[in-house]
C-alpha cells in the first residue's frame, strides 16, 4: 500500500531540493571573482547548541568595490544575517574578515546541518556563494541556553518560549498558568494557580531532551540553580505526597529525581519510582545553591539507558489550592 511521506521526510526533501537549486543558480549567475571562506568548526558563543554566529573571509578579485550583505541557507526559510564587524564597503583587490550573527534565533544552524553562505553586493545585484558545508559546532554546553535569555515563538503553536526547551502544561488556561521572560532580560517566571479542584496537579513544564553524551558530561561539570523566588516544598506528611513545589526535574524511563527548595530542611523522600532531593533555602529570598545533579543522574539511570529530560517545573495539587511562582534566573 502507497504511503504518504511524513511531514519530517517531506520537509527534508524541500530543503534539498532549495539548496541543490540555489547552488545551481548560483553557479550559472555569478562570476567567480568573489571568494568566499567560511571558518569551521564555529563556536558555540550564546551556549544554544546551534551556530548563531560565523567568522566569513571574503576576497574581492573584482575590479570594483562591493558592499555585501550576508545570507545563510541550511532550510527552505532564508533570511539576512546582522553583519556584527567587518569593513563596508570591501574595496577591489582586498581581503575583508567579517562576524555576522543571526538576525532571528530561529534561522540558527543545527550542527551538521549542509549550509551555504550567500553574499549580495548591493551595488551590482549580484550574488556569490560559498562552497557547501556541513556545519559543525564546537564548544556545545550539555545544557542549551541555561541562563534562559533566548526565546523565539513555535511555529506550530503560537507559544512563546524559552529557545530550546519545550513548554508543556497541564491543569488550567492561559489565565492560571503563564510563562514569561524576566524583566531583566535573562530568566523565565512561571506563575500557577490552582483552583482546588479536579484530582490531577497543576504544572509548568519548561524540558529539553539530553543525550546521554551530555548527561556523562553535565555529571563531570556538576549544576547550579540560581532563583529570585521559589514555592516552599509541601507534602501530606501521612502519604508522603507532594502538594507544591517547584524546582528541577530529571526523568528517564520508569524513575524521575526532583530537586527542590524547603525551608525545612536539607532531607532526601523515597517514593515509588522517584527521589526527592529538598535542600534548605529560603524559597522566598534570591538565592543560588548547587544541585545534585550526579544523584539524580544515578537514580534516574539505574533501572534505564533511554531518552532523559530535564524540566524546570512548577506544580500544585488540589490538597493545596493557591497562587504559586517560581522566577528562576540561570541554570549554570
């Protein structure tokens, strides 16, 4: 029976059909009197795991000056990338070293990606490229964009968030459950409230996938987290069942590890399938602490070798209706 390709597999056929066609053109509309490099592998400078930033040489063999703007192609989506430094205009017979950077975090390059790099001269509407590439990054963190300061909007959904986490929610609307960057500009506020009704919590989820790469490696650099204020820790203490807390989340498999603040104290909960790790803090005061972050990698892993995601979360049960935040500032 005749299948229809999925959309993954169709989109994928797109961009190389784009990209094939534009190195065509490019080839039959462009005389060779521009070269252009492009330095690999390319730093990881903003800490995202994809290339928001490249270091391109041009030489210009013309016989006359040109003034080039800069176009990166890895998707069918191509837009102008912010030229950062470099000299304007690129006089005949000179060498120009340029940084530009990505004008919407969305048009980032995934590493490995193929990718070209176009140049228009505005003074004679003429393109050049650079050869095709694979794109490869280097100096990757294990967690992307920790300190939360990049966010972008979902294509599919709407949803406006921090760029490579994903946000999912569950127990309420837009009106109880929000998320929104920081005033200062780095950070994410997740605000709940829960109306005390229903069986099920309430929660914010903000979770990235890690592999386990860079679980092996975020287990060597260790992990902090640093909040403006944070929910207290609640449980029944008859069941031992959570009633609010917000803090970091690791799960895999069967097994979940939460990290979480108490003004309590510093106490570790076994629950069927999950650890609790509570430390002492004042949930309600700035502050930064350390997480156990080899812990909970031990647990979690113990029992399965599959996909792990790390969630910062914020979540409440009917048992504790109420209005409920937590403003982290960085992962580091």
């Amino acid at each position: 029976m005749l299948r229809w390709p999925s959309p993954a597999a169709a989109l994928a056929v797109a961009v190389s059909l784009v990209i094939s066609g534009s190195l065509l053109w490019f080839d039959l509309a462009a005389p060779r009197s521009i070269n252009i490099d492009v330095e690999l592998p390319a730093y990881d400078v903003d800490r995202l795991g994809v290339g928001t930033q490249l270091n391109v040489t041009i030489i210009n063999e013309s016989p006359r000056p040109i003034t080039p703007t800069f176009w990166v192609m890895w998707s069918a989506f191509v837009q102008t990338w912010d030229v950062v430094k470099g000299t304007l205009p690129l006089a005949s017979g000179s060498k120009g070293n340029y940084t530009i950077r990505v004008s919407t975090i969305q048009m980032a390059i995934p590493d490995g990606a193929p990718f070209i790099v176009k140049v228009y001269d505005l003074v004679t509407a003429t393109y050049y490229r650079s050869a095709s590439a694979e794109f490869r990054l280097l100096g990757a963190k294990p967690i992307r964009n920790p300190g939360l300061f990049f966010w972008s909007t979902d294509l599919g959904t709407g949803v406006y968030h921090p760029f490579g986490w994903t946000l999912v929610t569950s127990g309420g609307d837009e009106n109880s459950l929000r998320t929104e960057p920081q005033a200062a500009g780095s950070g994410v506020d997740e605000s709940l409230l829960e109306r005390g009704t229903g069986v099920d919590s309430s929660f914010i989820h903000l979770q990235q996938g890690i592999s386990l790469v860079d679980l092996s490696r975020l287990r060597l650099t260790g992990l902090s987290l640093c909040w403006r204020h944070a929910v207290d820790y609640q449980f029944d203490p008859t069941s031992g069942n959570p009633r609010a807390a917000s803090g970091l989340e690791l799960f895999g498999g069967d097994r979940l590890a939460w990290f979480v603040l108490s003004s309590a104290g510093t106490v570790t909960y076994d629950r069927p399938g999950q650890r609790i790790f509570a430390t002492l803090a004042d949930p309600a005061r700035t502050g930064c602490t350390s997480v156990p972050i080899r812990e909970m990698i031990d647990f979690v892993t113990a029992t399965s070798q599959g996909p792990i995601s790390l969630i910062v979360f914020v979540a409440a049960w009917p048992t504790a209706p109420g209005e409920y935040e937590f403003s982290v500032s960085m992962l580091a």
